[in-house]
C-alpha cells in the first residue's frame, strides 16, 4: 500500500534542509566510543535535527545534506542505534517476511535477499509464516496476532500468499505496507517484484524442441501458486506456436522432491513415455531424476530433465540439473528495499527482473528410436 504522506507530497523548498533552529531530534544513537549524533552535526555543519533526519530517512532531505551528513557518520565511524530510532518515531525499523513455500531453497534466498537489505538499511528482519491453507477466518486471526505481538513496518509477501485475497484484503484494510513477490495479478495497491516466468516457461520449451524432443511431460506446483501456473502455461503455449500437435502429459511435483518422485513415476508410465520433462521447480526435478533411475532410465540419454530456479539442488544431483536462473534473492532484495523506502516515486504495479537458461548436463538429444 502507498505511503499516505506521499500522496501529498510538499515542495522540496517547503523546507530547509540545514535550519539550525530545528526542534529537537527524534532519535538517539548509541556510537562508536563517543561519537555522538552531536559529533556528527558538528563535523557536517549542519543542525542535529537534520542528522536526525538522514539517519531516519525522512522524506524531502536534499541529496546536498544526505551526503554530507553520510560524509561525516563515515568520517566519524558513527553508528546510529536502532532501539533509539524506534522508539523515538512511527517506525519500528523492522519488517517482516511472509512465507507459505514448500522450497527450502526458495525461503533461504528469500531470506537472504530480505537480510541484505536490511543490513543496507539499518533496519532488523522479521520471518513469519501463514499457512495458507487454513480458513480464512483463522488467517485472519493469524495475520491479527502477528501484528499485535510485534511491531513491523510492513510484510514482504511471497507466494502464493502474495495473491491470496484474505491476506491482502486484511493488510489493505489494517492500512500495514506490504510488497508482493512474484504476484500473479500487478496492482498499484501493493507493487511487486517478479519475473517473466510465462516467457521462461517458453524459452524452456525452445530448448527441448530445438534438442529434437517432441514427446513432453511436464511436473506441475502447487494449484494456488501463480508463479508455477505461469511456467506451464507459457512451456505450453511455446510447443503449440512451434507445431507441436501431440498430447503432453501433465503430473503435480507440489514444488517437493517426494512430489517430483511420485508425479515423475505417473509420467514415466505413459505410452509412449516422454522424452523430455519439464519440472515447474528444482526440488521436482530432482524427484524426477530418482523417479527415472528406479524405473531404469538414464538421464539424460534415456529421459531429458529441466528444472526451474537454479537453486543448490540442481548441483547436488547428477547429472546436474539444466533450469532455469529464478533472480530470487534480487527478487526479494528489491521488495524489501521498496517496503522500506518511504520517500521515493510511487512504485511500478510490477517490477521485472531478469532470468537466463543454465544449460547442464541433463538435457540431450532424443535417442533415434525414441
């Protein structure tokens, strides 16, 4: 949701940056050895509630003072405490994370991404979960005790609650900041940060065909995740633009490796068998990599694999998975920045990232009795 202060936003000369009569700052800082924010406005020749400001990050601050008064914290090693800021303001210089995700590696570079910018923003991270699968009702309940037992100044969301209307509703209605990541539906109302998985589905389907494949499976995730949606049908979509008029046989991987193993087994015992399978994730793939050794099969002269995100898992198999480059911790990185930057333009509905084929060893030719 945007910052209502934003809306109406005054004149950058309403204000001087640099007024020595300022009131009193409305935060405290705990420095290296005895640097104080007093230090600071002394070395920067500025007010100290102009410090104060920078270090907030409060909108209107020319970028004349931010850098001289960035100047003087580096000149002078001073360390802005965090407990002070918060208590001194509106924010509580925390945000929190959102996860309902079957992927251990898609929550550890959600988190990584979420972490690093904190760090670049002085603000603490928060990792929460949402089953999204209960009632709405006790989603609700639950989003209601996240924000009564802690303070945060907004949620990353990730899928699939990042399209969930129950979570979205009650954030809008709470008036709490939140960003999406990976949403399937842009809105003003909450931005977000994604990538173009219909085009990588795409370019996945591209790669089989130019390979010679022309019998196709393809592991699907999880129903309510949009992002695994988007994958199939842009692989889809791809094979009919280049001619392809046969059946492609479909299974649901639920984003697991256990998933990938049973759904990869039903798509093995189609007649004639797939030579090619797509799997919407890394973790399926690798499930449908042991689907394809207990039934025999080699991948990849017998059976071509392809996973999705480029997560650890695809070099923690052999062969080593071809997938593709899923920006998740770019992703993430970005949406937690805009939740925190409370004085810049409004957002783009839907903020694109890009991502590339990683060809590896699990992708050859058809055999030619295939």
């Amino acid at each position: 949701m945007p910052d209502p202060a934003q809306s109406h936003r005054p004149s950058a000369t309403a204000s001087s940056d640099d007024d020595d009569n300022d009131a009193a700052p409305t935060t405290a800082g705990r420095a290296t050895g005895n640097i104080t924010m007093n230090d600071v406005a002394r070395h920067a020749g500025v007010s100290l509630k102009s410090v104060s400001r920078v270090i907030n990050r409060e909108p209107h601050v020319s970028d004349t003072l931010r850098i001289k008064v960035e100047k003087a914290i580096a000149d002078l090693d001073y360390v802005p405490d965090l407990a002070a800021r918060s208590l001194a303001g509106a924010r509580s210089f925390i945000i929190s994370v959102l996860f309902d995700n079957p992927s251990p590696n898609y929550t550890m570079k959600i988190q990584a991404g979420a972490y690093q910018a904190c760090v670049d923003n002085q603000y603490h991270l928060r990792i929460d979960r949402i089953d999204s699968a209960r009632p709405d009702a006790e989603i609700v309940a639950d989003l209601a005790a996240l924000l009564r037992n802690g303070r945060c100044d907004g949620f990353v969301l990730t899928p699939p609650l990042a399209d969930l209307p129950v979570v979205l509703d009650f954030l809008r209605e709470q008036g709490v900041r939140h960003v999406r990541v990976a949403p399937e539906k842009p809105s003003l109302e909450a931005p977000g940060i994604g990538m173009d998985d219909t085009a990588a589905g795409a370019a996945v389907a591209q790669m089989l065909w130019q390979a010679g494949h022309r019998r196709f499976g393809v592991l699907t995730g999880p129903p309510n995740h949009g992002a695994a949606a988007r994958r199939r049908l842009g692989f889809l979509a791809a094979l009919a633009d280049l001619g392809h008029t046969g059946p492609v046989v479909e299974a649901n991987g639920g984003f697991s490796f256990e998933g990938g193993i049973s759904a990869g087994a039903d798509l093995l015992a189609h007649t004639p068998r797939p030579t090619a399978i797509f799997a919407t994730n890394d973790d399926s793939a690798a499930g449908a990599l042991v689907a394809c050794s207990r039934a025999g099969l080699a991948v990849p002269r017998d059976v071509s694999i392809c996973g999705f995100d480029d997560s650890w898992v695809a070099r923690s198999v052999w062969p080593y998975l071809t997938t593709v480059y899923q920006p998740i911790q770019e992703m993430s990185y970005a949406a937690a920045s805009l939740l925190m930057d409370r004085e810049g333009d409004a957002a783009p509905a839907l903020r694109l990232l890009p991502y590339h084929l990683v060809e590896r060893d699990s992708i050859a030719p058809p055999l030619p009795e295939a």
